[in-house]
C-alpha cells in the first residue's frame, strides 16, 4: 500500500508537468525525412514524431500530438534526449531509459502511455531508407 | 446500509472504490464460504458417491435453484453456469448463430460492451450475416420507434443491454424485446450491469438469452450464468463438448445430457457457484429495490454535485440512466484524472471501458468513470469531487 501510494505521489512532480505543459521540440517538421504516427487506441493517446536525418544522425526531432500527461511528457522528454543522436542509438533505447528519464515508476498501464514515444521513435529509426 | 461496509474485508483501510461497474467488492461471507468448500468439502459434483462429493453437489444444486429465483426464471434447466458474462454472451451468440443464415441480419445497440458485440463480428464473418447499428436517439434512449424502423424481413437477433456500462442507462428492455418477438426476433440480453442493481425477472422481460457474472454483484470472478428459454435451449447443439454433458458415447457420435447439464461440459467453478450463493443470500438480505434506491441516490448526488464543478463534463445523462457516471475534465486527459484520484485512495476507471463505439459516437477517445454500489456512501462522492478539484489545481 505505502509504496503504490508513493508512486502516484511521484508521478506529477515538476518536470512532467513541465514537459507537458510547455513541451519541448513541439511542432510539425515540413521538411521531416520520416514522419512517423502512433496511436493508442485504448486511451487516444496520440502522437506523431518528425525527423530530419543527417547521414545517421537525427539532426532534427520534433512531435506533436494529445493525450495524457505522461505520454506527453515523455514524447517531449524523449526528443531531447535524440536530437543529435544516431539511429542505433535511439534503437537501443528501452523502457528504463524512458523511467529514467521521467524520473518516476509506472504500473503496467501507464507504461503503455510512457512507452508510445519510445514506439514511436524507434519505428522512426527503422523506416529510414539509405 | 451504513453497517455494510465493515462486511467488506478490502474497505477497511481508508480505499475509496468507485470503480463497481468494472467489479464489486466482497463481503466476508462470500470468501468465508469458497474457503469452506476449499477446507471442508473439496470434491467434484455429480460423480461421486462419498460424503464430501454429495455435500458438493447438494451445495451446488441449491445455487441453481437460487439463480432461478433471482432471475425468476421458470426452471433451473434454464440455468447454465459459466465463466462470466462474456462467456454466457459468446454461447448465447453460438447458439443462436445455428439458426441464422447468409444475409440474416443482427442489431447491435451502440450500447453495447464489447463482450456483446466482438462475438456477432465473429459470428457475421463466418456465417455471411450482416451487423447494423441500433442507435439510440438524441437524449441517447434506445426507443421502440427506432426499432420498428429498422426491423426488415431479414432481421433475426438483436444484442441489447438492460444497463450501459458508461453511463448506466437503463433501456426499456420489455417493450423492446415484445417488439422484436412480434417479429420472430431472438433477443441476448446482457444483464452484467444490471444484475447487480435492479430485481430481473426474465419471464416478465420475456427474455430469449441473459447473462451476468458472479463478480459484479459481490461474488468471486470465474463465474457467471446464461439464462436461456427452455424452448430455444432444446433446439440447439452443445457449442463446447466434454464429460458430463453426455449421455451415451461412441465414436462419432453421442447423445446429449438434459438441460442445464447440456451446456456444462466439465468440472465446473464449484467453489464460484458456492460464492456466488453467498453472494445471492447477502444481496437478498438488502433487497434489490433496497439498493436500486441507494445506488440512485448516490448518482443523484454524483451529477449535481459534478454539474457544479466549472470544467468537469457528464457524458450521457438522460432520464433513464443511474448508478454511475462517466465523465471528463476540462484540460486533463482521464487517465491522469484516475491517477490523482489515486493519490486520495480514490479508484475510479479510465478508458474507453470496453464500449469504444459509445465513445466513438460521443467524439471522446476515453472518459473517466466514477461508479457505485451497496458499500459506497455520500461521503464517498464528497471525496471524487475533492479529488477533482485536486486534479484540476495540479493542471491549472
């Protein structure tokens, strides 16, 4: 009991809120190498991801999108965390990478929602043709 | 009711559950007795001839016959147990899918839980039949006069819930189903929400197919019931074979048990029916008119109490509907809406609620969901609207 409810404490501390509130890399990208969406139909969660590639590297990452908090945050978490990255590194990305990142602990349900960026981004990576 | 929520083992350090159309709590009596048969009197029914093996079977018999009164239904032969509303809902689809033909049309309200829905998808894709929507009106009732205007020469089912399980709206279930029988219509009631808040009487509602689950209406998981008419269940072929539901046996061929034994291939969930008794006898105890008016009071309270909130929305209030309310905040997606509301020991559901073509239909990807039952309390619904206010302090 305390430790489940200590997680939900957890859960809108600043920087989600932060992030979710003044997202970063916020916007469509006109000239995106890759546009990529996903979509939780569950919730409605909603996301799409843009990149503009240079060689390997994302040079440029940005998204938009609507849902809940978390899958905001970590969207907007998350793009900051590529930009300048390259592709095998954002593939190698995993789920306690994002946690880390948001810095909280999830029940499997919000996971889904924290894990849809990571879905996204890494489904990205994979389309790009050479 | 104030006393009935020391019964409740789980609701006794400081959780707040407002989450009953998803499941229901139990009470002592009812994990007392599963545990009983566990300890005591663990055997399988019907087969033995020892001791314990009777006591089984007698117990198990005995919640038959209850069922039957609780649905008033005309014979325990009418009474099969299953796994739960869903399984209850996917046989009575099987079988009423045997006398439905290519181009045979069902009618799905737009009510419908997916558990009264995905099963005639299957069903349509295999056997060529095709679905149509019976969609409620503006103030969102499902009328007799939107039937009649769809019912053609090629309708033959009609899925129809008794009670929503977003907004708990009750649909006038007699009127429609004379309808449809005036047109040789079969009707599969699901009954999952309903069971547990309003008294059913199956022969007055003149019902084709009914189910519900133990779980919704203090009983343990695992266990449910599909009524079917006598008549129509004589007619029909067992969908799942097995031990006990057989007569004589050859090869490639055997004869089939009576009714109810039919339909119940195997040992079944002993220890569910015996919890699902206890369930019967604590519900009986109270009377269904007893919490069909507690229960409404408590969602009289919830929508005026919400509808003052500036920012909160109510989906789908009408006249008819009780029980429960789905609802969204302005600005907050559900899903963080259940999350705060946990911080305060709060358990309210978020999603779609297995209902997305309701949600489909009201251009909301998911809602929250805030329902009650015999343990919740005014207070209780003083705490959501806490909890709310604390959800929108957070997203200001």
């Amino acid at each position: 009991m305390p430790n489940e409810f200590l997680r939900s404490m957890d859960l809108y501390q600043e920087n989600i809120l932060d992030h979710y509130r003044r997202p970063r890399h916020h916007g469509p990208l006109a000239d995106a190498d890759v546009t990529q969406e996903e979509h939780n139909p569950v919730c409605g969660d909603r996301l799409t991801f843009y990149i503009k590639f240079s060689g390997d590297s994302l040079a440029e990452v940005s998204f938009t999108g609507q849902g809940c908090a978390i899958s905001q945050a970590a969207a907007s978490m998350l793009c900051e965390e590529a930009v300048g990255r390259n592709r095998q590194d954002i593939l190698s990305l995993g789920t306690q990478d994002v946690l880390d990142l948001l810095g909280v602990t999830l029940g499997p349900t919000r996971l889904k929602c924290a894990l849809l960026s990571l879905q996204g981004l890494h489904n990205a990576c994979a389309v790009r043709a050479v | 009711m104030k006393q009935i929520k020391a019964d409740f083992p789980a609701l006794q350090d400081g959780l707040i559950y407002l989450d009953n159309a998803s499941t229901t709590q139990k009470p002592q009596v009812v994990i007392d007795a599963m545990v009983d048969y566990y300890t005591n009197y663990a055997a399988n029914v019907h087969r033995g001839i020892y001791a314990t093996s009777e006591r089984a079977s007698e117990r198990f018999d005995a919640v038959r016959e209850q069922v039957r009164a609780f649905l008033n239904a005309a014979s325990s032969a009418e009474i099969i147990f299953t796994s739960g509303a869903t399984a209850g809902l996917n046989l009575a689809v099987r079988l009423v899918g045997q006398t439905l033909q290519p181009g045979d049309v069902v009618l799905v309200s737009r009510y419908e839980h997916h558990a009264n829905l995905i099963p005639w998808q299957l069903l349509a894709r295999e056997r060529g039949v095709t679905l149509r929507w019976f969609e409620p009106d503006s103030a969102g009732e499902l009328t007799v006069d939107t039937l009649v205007a769809l019912i053609t020469p090629r309708t033959k089912a009609l899925a129809l819930t008794q009670m929503s399980n977003v907004n708990g709206y009750v649909a006038p279930i007699k009127d429609l189903i004379a309808l449809a029988h005036q047109h040789g219509i079969e009707v599969v009631v699901d009954a999952a929400q309903s069971a547990s808040h309003l008294a059913i009487d199956v022969q007055a509602m003149d019902a084709d197919f009914l189910a519900f689950s133990g779980h919704k209406l203090l009983g343990p998981t695992g266990i449910g019931v599909l009524y079917g008419k006598r008549g129509i269940l004589e007619t029909r072929e067992p969908v799942f074979g097995g031990g006990g539901m057989i007569e004589d046996v050859e090869l490639e061929q055997s004869t089939w048990a009576d009714l109810p034994a039919k339909f119940e291939p195997g040992t079944p969930h002993i220890a569910g029916v015996i919890g699902l008794g206890a369930a019967l006898d604590y519900l009986m105890q109270i009377g269904m008119d007893t919490i069909e008016r507690h229960v409404d009071e408590l969602y009289k309270l919830a929508v005026m109490q919400l509808s003052a909130l500036p920012g909160v929305q109510l989906y789908g209030i009408n006249d008819h509907t009780t029980a429960m309310v789905s609802f969204g905040v302005d600005g907050i997606h559900p899903h963080d809406v259940a999350s705060i509301l946990d911080r305060s020991q709060l358990a309210v559901r978020a999603g779609h609620h297995c209902a997305q073509p309701l949600h489909k239909s009201w251009d909301i990807p998911a809602s929250s969901r805030a329902s009650f039952y015999i343990y919740n309390t005014p207070d209780d619904i003083i705490a959501l609207v806490a909890g709310i206010k604390d959800a929108q302090r957070i997203f200001a």
